[in-house]
C-alpha cells in the first residue's frame, strides 16, 4: 500500500473539545480548528481562510463527535501551534 494514501484517524470519543484559532497571515482571517484529546494532545485539524468553509468542517466535526464516529485527519503541512490548556 502506498504511504501517501494512508490518513490518520482520530476516534471522536478521545476529543475533550474542538478549538478554533483565530489569526492573521498577510492581512486575512484564518481560521483554524484545534482538536483537544485526552492526554492534554492538541491536534491540527486544519486551517481556513475562508468562513463558510471553516463553519461547514466545524459543523460536520461536531456531528461526528455527537455520533460517536471516526474523524479522518486531513494531510497537511506542518504548522507551528502552540496552546496551553489550564
């Protein structure tokens, strides 16, 4: 099988809460949905610049969470996040 098709997926009983990061890059609004799991992990789910788009895939996570269902984790480019949960 080959690697590049393999995605990860995250159990959505595993998830405490989903987080969205609000920023700027290049003077636009990016929206970013941050998965908090058990263990204190925080994971990347993906990153937004358009609204619609970023409410839709937060809509379709919580209905995932709320069925008890598998998440696929998008691929995506590394990105530097780092939150604190108190």
């Amino acid at each position: 099988m080959n690697k590049n098709n393999l995605m990860q997926s995250i159990h959505s009983a595993q998830i405490k809460n989903l987080v969205t990061k609000f920023y700027y890059r290049d003077n636009h609004l990016c929206f970013q949905i941050l998965l908090h799991c058990e263990g204190d992990q925080t994971v990347a789910y993906q990153e937004f610049l358009d609204y619609s788009e970023y409410k839709s895939a937060y809509n379709k996570l919580l209905d995932a969470k709320s069925a008890n269902e598998y998440i696929l984790l998008p691929e995506s480019k590394p990105v530097s996040t780092h939150v604190n949960f108190v």
